[in-house]
C-alpha cells in the first residue's frame, strides 16, 4: 500500500496537488516497488477525483500487464 497524501490534518484539498500528479504517483510507486521488492497494489490518497491519480493508476497497470506477458514469454 502507498499512502500519497499531504501529511496535514484536517485534510485540505489545497496541500494535495503536489501529490496528485501523474508523475509524482508513478514515481513514487516504483521508488516503493524498488525499496520493497513488491509492486504497489493500492493507492491511497485523499481526494480521490483531484489530481491525476486514475491516469497513474492506469500506466501503472499496463506496466504490470507487460512484466506479466514477458515472464510468461519465458
């Protein structure tokens, strides 16, 4: 799980853009694949329907599909 959130509380919506960027998401997940040796199975952010999380998660995905495919080129 990847927790991508400004760390402030109450949340605002405000503080989050910084994080909600397709890259800063992507970036972020596969800096936690490399430290874990595990991918990223869930996002959690505030403010879901801000930001460019939906488009990140869908890149993500693709990339899965296509280690997936590869391995099973093998």
């Amino acid at each position: 799980m990847l927790n991508q959130w400004a760390d402030v509380f109450p949340p605002r919506a405000g503080a989050n853009p910084p994080f909600q960027t397709r890259r800063a998401i992507i970036d972020r997940a596969h800096q936690c694949a490399r430290r874990r040796g595990l991918p990223v199975d869930l996002i959690a952010v505030d403010y879901y329907d801000q930001g460019e999380l939906v488009g990140a998660v869908a890149k993500l995905n693709r990339e899965r599909i296509r280690a997936a495919r590869r391995q099973t080129r093998r």
